[in-house]
C-alpha cells in the first residue's frame, strides 16, 4: 500500500518506518520535508520525505493523521479535494493545553476526538489507532513473535476496519477491535485504555 503520513514525529515517523519496512511504500511528510530526509533514509528505498501538498496529491490509500490535534481544521480544508474514498487513520489527541480552544470544546462537547475528526474529513473513511500508544513502546515493540503488545483501534466502515487492521498487524502488534467511531471515548486522553501497553487479554478484559 502507499501510506501518507501527515506529520512524522515520534508517532509518524515510527509508524512509517515500521511500514516501510514491512513493504508499504511510505511518504512522509510536514511543513518542512527537507528536515525529515534522514528519516526518510532510515526508513529504507520504500520510503521519501515529501510536502503536505505533494502527500496529498499523492492519492495514496491510506493516510495517517499523526499532527497536533489543532492542525485538523486546516488540513481538512485545505485538502479536501484530496481525501474522497480514502482511508484516513487518526491518531492525534485533542490536548486544550497544546492545542486550544478547539480541542477544549471537542473534550467538552458529546461527541469524541475521533468524530470530530470523521465530521472534519467527511468524504474519507475514517478509523482510529495509534493514539493510546507511548511512542517509546511504538518503536521498540515492533515485530515481535510473541508478548505481542496490543493496539485498540476503531472503524467506521467495514474497508477502513480491514485494512487499519492489517497495517496493525503487519507490524507485529496485535489489532483489538473495539468498535465504531461512537465507541472510541475510552481511547481519549485521561479515559480507560488512554496510555496503557498492555497484551490483548489485558487490553480486552479493560474494554
């Protein structure tokens, strides 16, 4: 698969390493691709730093929101020509302290981060994953045969269901459904499975 990642952070930048070392041809991406080369390079021939705009253009299958929580307005608007029928995978965490008012409203309101997301990219098929995960653990569990770490994650369609479990799994850790957008509150910040490296049994037996 080609896989977009929108910021290449610790999350990001980890996740498409892992990717393209699985065999996905990886781009990442931010505002400023020259400074994300040596990323790129440790990634391997599957994977090239680009820019936000040549990302998008791109039309890769999947996408990986791996930006502050802030910056999905923009995003949402500014490509919106470029996400129809695409898999969006979120990953971001709405943080009022980081990320202001708009991420204050979203935690307050009666709808999750992750439908806030799906409302924003309203003509891509979104799922959730790789928000509750320390990025430390993202990097150094990877591609393990056994004490797989669990990752939770959620769909909203049977599509973006089958492949965000795939891109789980292709990876080495196990995929937990937990269900649609609606039931993803417990993955928010502060909630219950929020932060927690946990095995699939731990992790099912807390959801």
């Amino acid at each position: 698969m080609k896989i977009g990642v929108i910021g290449s952070g610790n999350i990001g930048g980890n996740l498409g390493k892992h990717w393209a070392k699985a065999g996905h041809e990886v781009l990442f991406s931010s505002r400023h691709p020259d400074q994300l080369n040596d990323l790129a390079r440790d990634a391997g021939n599957n994977a090239k730093a680009v820019s936000l705009d040549e990302a998008w253009e791109a039309k890769a299958d999947v996408y990986l929101l791996a930006t502050p929580f802030k910056a999905i307005d923009e995003l949402s608007e500014v490509y919106a020509g470029e996400y129809a029928d695409k898999i969006v995978i979120d990953a971001t965490n709405p943080y009022p302290e980081r990320d202001g008012e708009m991420a204050k409203e979203v935690k307050e309101s009666n709808r999750n981060a992750s439908e806030y997301t799906a409302m924003k990219f309203n003509t891509a098929k979104t799922a959730k994953a790789f928000n509750t995960i320390y990025a430390k653990d993202l990097k150094e569990r990877a591609f393990r045969d056994t004490d797989k770490l669990a990752v939770p994650f959620a769909a909203q369609d049977e599509e973006s269901k089958k492949i965000t479990q795939q891109l789980i799994e292709d990876i080495g850790f196990e995929a937990v459904y937990i269900g649609g957008l609606k039931d993803t509150h417990i993955m928010d910040p502060d909630q219950k499975i929020y932060a927690k490296s946990l095995n699939r049994a731990e992790l099912e037996k807390l959801i």
